[in-house]
C-alpha cells in the first residue's frame, strides 16, 4: 500500500520540485474542500503550525460551500 492510500492529503514543501498536493479522491466533497484549502496552506508556508492551519482551513472551506463551491 502506497503512503498516499493512508492520508488524506500532503503537500510538498515549498522550494522542492516538483511541488505537489495530494488529496484523496474519495473524500466527500465538503471533506475534500476542507482537504484542499488545508494542503494549499502546508504548501504556502511550512511554519505555520498545524492548529492554525487547521482552524483557516475550516473557515476558509465553510465559506467557499456557503458560495456554492462544489467537486
């Protein structure tokens, strides 16, 4: 079982290359938005700590669905 198959998602840190997110396909779409804005962020700046990550994702990913945003 490929590393990929037991996450959710991973970003590679920024200044490698090929720079790459993974986000598992079979998340329900309002899991793979809040999946997406997460790894976006890792991959935007490595520092930031992981609680703070997480509470931007979520209200990042609340608001784009409250738009309409949808897989």
């Amino acid at each position: 079982m490929d590393v990929q198959d037991k996450m959710e998602g991973f970003a590679e840190v920024p200044g490698h290359s090929p720079r790459e997110i993974y986000i598992d396909p079979t998340l329900s779409p309002r899991k793979f938005l809040n999946r997406a804005c997460h790894e976006a962020m890792h991959a935007e700046d490595k520092d930031v700590p992981e609680q703070v990550i997480e509470r931007r994702a979520d209200s990042l990913a609340r608001w784009l669905w409250r738009l309409g945003y949808r897989r």
